[in-house]
C-alpha cells in the first residue's frame, strides 16, 4: 500500500521551515516565516497552541527526548527552550551573533548543539543553557548540525558545500566531505551512526559511510533538495525538494520508491516520527501536512546496500561505490522469545517511570529558569526605579 495523506494543519501565515514529532506521537511541532511555533495536537478536534516569542522567522524545532521541551532557533539570533504546556512559556538565551538555522537535542537530552549564519556550531547544556564551545572551521553558513545517536560526533551542512565530522570530546573534525556541487542543506545521521546523509542544492542526495569515509550511495534529482530524514529502521531515506515533492528512497535496493505530490510549491521540511508509522512535511503554501507511511521496513533485506552504479531519481546513473555500510537490522518475530511477558511488562513500566521522572526534570529546570529570568527582570526593573528616584532628588537638590 501507497503513503498515504492523514491530515493537514492550517495555521501558520507564512512558509513553514521545520517539523518534528513528539516522541509519544501525540503532538507535532512546526516552526514558520511568520516567527511563530506551532503545536499541534494529533487527536482530532484538539486545539493546536501558537507559541509567541521569537522576533523573526522560526528556521527550526526539534523535540527534547523526554517530549517536555521543544528547541527552536530563529532569525533573531536566539534558541529559546519552550514548555509544551499551555502557558507556552520559554527561556530564552543569545546563541549566536547571526540567524539560528538547526537545533538538535543529543538523545540523552542533556544535550544542545545549534548551527548558524555566523558560521559556526556551538554546544550547549540543556540545564541552565550552559555555552560549552564552538566548532568554527566552517567557512560560510551552517544550515544544519546534528548529534550522532551515541552522542560522541557531531555531524554539519554548510553552504561552503561541505559536511564535516566532528568528535564531540576532542572538539576536532575528524572528516571534511567535499563532494557536493553546491550549498548543502540538511545533514543527518543514520540510525546505526554508521552512515550519513545530506542533499543540496546541486539536487543530489549522498550517502556516506564514515568508517571508512566514502561515499555509499548518491541519488540525482531534479531540484533543490531541502530537507531530509530516515526511517527509524533505516531502510528508507525521505527528502522534501523545492519542486514540491516528498521522494522516498529505498536505501536497500538503491531506488527510488514513491514521489510524492501534495504542496503548492517547494516542500521546505520533512520528518518521520520517532515509530516509522507517519511522517510530517511542511511547504511554502504555509500547510503542515501528516502522512502514514504504510509500509513494513521488515519485509526487506538485511543490509543497506551500496550503489554499483548510483541509481537517481531522474532514472540517469551516478558514481556509486562497492563498500558495504554492513548495517543489519532486519527485524525478527522470535527475537523476544527468551523473554518471558513479564519480563517485558516490568522493562517497559520501568522506562516509562524513568522517562516521566525526566521529563518532570525537564520541566522543572525550565521553570527553574523562566523564575531566574523573571527575578532579573524584576532586579533590573528596580535598579531603574532607584535610579529615577535619585535623579529625581538630585534635581530637586540642584
């Protein structure tokens, strides 16, 4: 069966730039040109919130781990860290000297990395939004930065048409990756770390395995490739391009599998959910819409193969490579059977008691902070009461 549409949110007033699913799948998250973050409810008929705060356009969200926190970066130079309650309240903090294109939480949620016109990418603490340091060997915008699964690389896109590795102790960048033609806009990790992806605006979509740093697989489009984002198994590969297509890519045989048609002019954004079962896509035409990916990452192979010949969506050929990414995750009926059901039962009710003490944490810290904004606020307010006063008497004096 196809992918296919679920819904669409209306809402937003201007292009919409970034999407992501809570970890629970009961909220989605967008960012947009009108400088507001949207949160919008999955069940039907529950209001979505706008969240107000950001001066200028929203360039990215991204959903803490825990699914209390929601990380955005925008035009106006600054992160701000939002509770996703009702209230909307947020910390903010100036992270860079120029716009906030990425944000991304390591999946252990103690965790930041941020990604900006200024050039660089900076590491943050999520507790207090503690600066820790700078990777500046960029040297032109960074679109984008993401944390690998293990927390130890980070991995950047910039317009100065590379992606670089990094080793998040050392702080060095282990590998400079040259091989885009024009400025590249979205870079991730697969979900083993073992591999990477990015597209651009030359239209390709590359593949790299960075164990041995070499390119595993590339796909040839059409048009500017936007954004992109892998299926949690990691057997697919989705991409939003400014010829408003949404295209599948099956990483195991190296094809394109389904192009997808929905926006009104380029598809800015996608994202699956952190299950596989839906994926979100955002456009110029200011809409949000949810898909249901309606297929089964269990029915394929064993091994994200690379390209003999790199197969492209265009139907032409591109230079491939013979490595083996030996990336294994076929799922398995059988592979619980050692474990008995309450076994099972006691594991999932001790993740879920660990994940809800994190999140309260979460939420605690930020309210934590929102207090220590509101009493320097309150600080500064009478400091310049004070002031006032003794100018007032000063004058009276004189």
């Amino acid at each position: 069966e196809d992918p296919s549409l679920e819904r669409h949110f209306k809402g937003h007033r201007d292009a919409v730039t970034s999407v992501d699913f809570s970890p629970n799948k009961k909220q989605l998250a967008s960012g947009s040109m009108d400088s507001y973050l949207m949160i919008w409810s999955m069940k039907p008929q529950m209001r979505a919130y706008r969240f107000v705060g950001h001066k200028d356009a929203v360039l990215c969200v991204h959903f803490s781990p825990s699914g209390h926190l929601v990380a955005s970066g925008s035009r106006d130079k600054t992160v701000r860290l939002w509770i996703t309650s009702a209230k909307g309240e947020s910390t903010v903090f100036k992270a860079h000297t120029a716009t906030v294109r990425s944000v991304h939480f390591s999946s252990d949620g103690q965790s930041l990395v941020t990604a900006s016109d200024d050039k660089t990418v900076k590491v943050w603490t999520v507790h207090r939004q503690k600066f820790l340091f700078s990777l500046s060997q960029h040297i032109n915008w960074v679109r984008c930065a993401r944390f690998s699964p293990d927390g130890r690389l980070i991995v950047s896109a910039s317009d100065d048409k590379t992606v670089k590795l990094w080793d998040k102790t050392s702080r060095e960048c282990i590998h400079s990756f040259c091989e885009h033609g024009g400025f590249v806009n979205h870079v991730d990790f697969h979900p083993t770390g073992n591999c990477i992806a990015a597209g651009g605006t030359d239209s390709t979509v590359k593949l790299w395995d960075i164990r041995m740093n070499r390119l595993l697989q590339h796909y040839q489009g059409n048009s500017v490739v936007n954004s992109l984002s892998f299926h949690p198994s990691g057997n697919y590969l989705i991409t939003a391009s400014n010829d408003s297509t949404l295209k599948i890519l099956d990483l195991l045989e190296g094809r394109l599998l389904y192009t997808l048609h929905g926006h009104q002019g380029p598809a800015t954004c996608v994202a699956f959910s952190r299950d596989g079962n839906l994926f979100a896509s955002g456009g110029c035409d200011e809409q949000v819409m949810v898909w249901k990916t309606n297929f089964d990452a269990a029915d394929y192979g064993e091994v994200v193969k690379p390209q003999k010949y790199g197969s492209s969506v265009d139907g032409t050929h591109g230079p491939g490579s013979e490595i083996d990414c030996g990336i294994h995750h076929k799922k398995t009926k059988t592979q619980d059977s050692g474990r008995t059901h309450e076994q099972q039962e006691e594991e999932t009710s001790l993740t879920n008691t660990l994940e809800h003490i994190m999140g309260q944490l979460d939420v605690l810290t930020q309210t934590v902070s929102i207090l220590e904004q509101r009493l320097t606020l309150t600080e500064d307010k009478l400091k310049e009461c004070l002031e006032n006063q003794q100018k007032i008497i000063q004058n009276k004096t004189n």
